[in-house]
C-alpha cells in the first residue's frame, strides 16, 4: 500500500477507482482493509463510479505506532485526514467515518469545512455530543496480560477486536486515553455540509442517530435495522442509504 508522511509520522492508504472522491475514515482499533475493503465498502463505491480512499490513522494498521496520548486529539486525526487530501491534490471529498473516525470526519468539517462536501457520520450518533462511556475498562483490557484477565464486557469486546487484527495494543491504549472528546451541541450545529448519520438499531454504543442528526443543519438520520456496533459496518443497508445520499447531495 502506498504511504505519505505528515508531521513525521507515515501514514498508509489507499486509492482505487475514479470519479468523485470519498474519504474513508475507520474505527478504533480497525483499519483500512478491515473496516472499508473487506466489509465491501471499496468495491461499492468504485462499482457506483466514485473514487474510494481510506488511510490507517496514525497508530493503526500499517501506520506509525505512537505510545503518547497526546499524540492521539481528535483535532490532531483530522490533520492527518486532511494532509492526504492534500497528498493526492483533492481539494474537496465526501467524507465517511465510522465510530472513532466519525468523530475524526467531524473535527475535520470543523477546521476544514471548505474541503468537505458532505458527511456521513457511521456508527456514532448522539454520543458526539453526550459521549460514549469511559475510555478505563477499554484501557485497561488492552493493556492487560491476555483476553482472559478482562472480566468488563465492554473491555473484553475492543481487547477482542485488537487481537483478531494483531493490532498495537499499546498504542490502541494511547489513542483510547486520548480519543473522547466531546463536542458541543453547537459545534455540531455548524457544521453546514449535507449530513447523514448511519447508526445500527442494535448499538448500544453510539446513541441515537436521530437526536445528532437534528442538531444538524442538514442533517438525516439512517437506522441500519436489526445492527449491533461491530456488525452494522458492512450492512446493505448502510450502504444503500449512502449510496442514496451521496446521489442527491449538491
């Protein structure tokens, strides 16, 4: 996979198809291949005659490992999202993110509004703004010895995921103590771009899509029917709805 290096950290990406562009911004603990190829995001998209790129934020994937937390701030994630716009020579992309990368996709609408032309906030919705429950228990399951010493369920889930995708446990951990942040009701309020928010009916992690969804100045909620937070990913009907989405957006 090609790399480019931004702040002195490589970064790893890809790029398949033509058309207009869609930034892929994964989840915590994912990557690139895991949360937009092989859920069959990528060939979806080229199919219906866009242009797929996605990155491995900075410690995930094939990405420089980081052990700081403060090298981890949502603000700081955004950045490396908008150097590789400006690595490929993209003035402006749709944007998707999912759970850790939606809260990415949304501090980049913030600080670069110019370069977004619209949104899709997968698998977070009012959380954003309430938030999702302590980054600890998670902190503390991968920082832990083995799967069997996690006892918190929730711990025991992200512990799980990181070692199905021989991930840096360590540098997960620095970018969990970092990633939360909240945003305020009107922050989200001024982010102008068409806006979806695609949540799982089942996810007991992301808050109602809907309620973050009327924050939005246009903003509309998708509820994936029948999916949890790990499974509505890849969901045909996530997929349609953006589909549909990024068809009737200006």
């Amino acid at each position: 996979m090609p790399t480019f290096t931004h702040q002195g950290i490589d970064l790893s990406y890809l790029d398949e198809g033509e058309g207009d562009p869609v930034l892929l911004i994964h989840g915590f603990a994912s990557n690139k291949m895991i949360n937009w190829s092989y859920t069959g995001w990528v060939t979806t998209l080229t199919k219906a005659g866009y242009r797929a790129i996605a990155l491995d934020n900075r410690g995930h994937g094939e990405s420089t490992k980081l052990y700081d937390p403060e090298a981890y701030s949502s603000e700081t994630m955004a950045e490396d999202a908008r150097a590789l716009l400006d690595h490929l020579g993209i003035q402006r992309a749709d944007v998707m993110g999912y759970s850790m990368g939606a809260r990415i996709a949304a501090f980049l609408c913030l600080n670069h509004q110019e370069r977004v032309r619209s949104v899709v906030f997968g698998g977070l919705g009012i959380g954003m703004v309430t938030g999702v429950g302590g980054s600890a228990p998670i902190v503390e399951a991968l920082e832990a010895a083995s799967l069997d010493e996690v006892t918190d369920p929730v711990g025991r889930t992200f512990r799980a995921f990181a070692d199905q995708t021989k991930s840096d446990r360590m540098a997960l951990a620095a970018c969990m103590r970092a990633m939360r942040k909240k945003l305020a009701p009107e922050q989200v309020g001024s982010i102008q771009r068409p806006a979806l928010v695609a949540v799982g009916s089942k996810d007991e992690v992301a808050g109602s899509a809907a309620e973050l969804a009327a924050l939005l100045p246009n903003g509309r909620a998708l509820d994936i029917t029948g999916r949890d937070h790990m499974l509505a990913v890849g969901d045909k009907i996530y997929k349609a709805g953006v589909l549909e989405f990024l068809a009737a957006r200006p």
